[in-house]
C-alpha cells in the first residue's frame, strides 16, 4: 500500500559540484605578480634560514607569510593568500 504524496520543496540549484567543490570560485587575494613575488621571496627565505643551519617547516614559512600579508591585505583574505602562495612553492 502507498504512503502519502508529500510536496518536494524547492531546494534552490546546487552550488557545489559533483566533487563538492563551490560552482564558483572566490576570486584569488593576490595578483599573479604579487603571488609570484612572494613565491620567490619564500624560496629565498627558506634557503637563508637552511644556510644558517636552521631547519624550516611548512608552519614557519607560513608564518613568515602571514607576518607579510597581514600588513598588505584584509584580515579575511590573508589565509586564503597565503594557499595561494603555497600553492606556488609546492608546485611540481
């Protein structure tokens, strides 16, 4: 025996897609040219401080980027910066 009809709400489009990734990205906190900069910048800096005889991890060169980020952008897209970056410095 059926059960009852029930009315199907209208839940409004998707804004993910199939992989759970948003339809639409927000826009990138940095230019391609600062975000490169600060590629380098990060290079260099890993490299002093491993000259020096100090060890780097992945925090502390994100720290290091937050210190600069946070005097150039909103407090809002500063982590969303520094991935950008990092994006960067991890690419094969």
């Amino acid at each position: 025996m059926p059960g009852p009809v029930v009315e199907v709400p209208d839940l409004e489009p998707d804004p993910l897609d199939a992989h759970g990734a948003p339809l639409t990205a927000a826009p990138a906190p940095l230019t391609t040219g600062r975000a490169r900069e600060l590629h380098a910048y990060s290079l260099d800096w890993s490299a002093a401080e491993q000259d020096a005889g100090r060890e780097v991890t992945t925090l502390e060169l994100e720290a290091e980027l937050r210190t600069i980020l946070r005097e150039e952008l909103p407090s809002d897209d500063v982590e969303a910066a520094i991935a950008q970056v990092m994006t960067l410095v991890f690419a094969v």
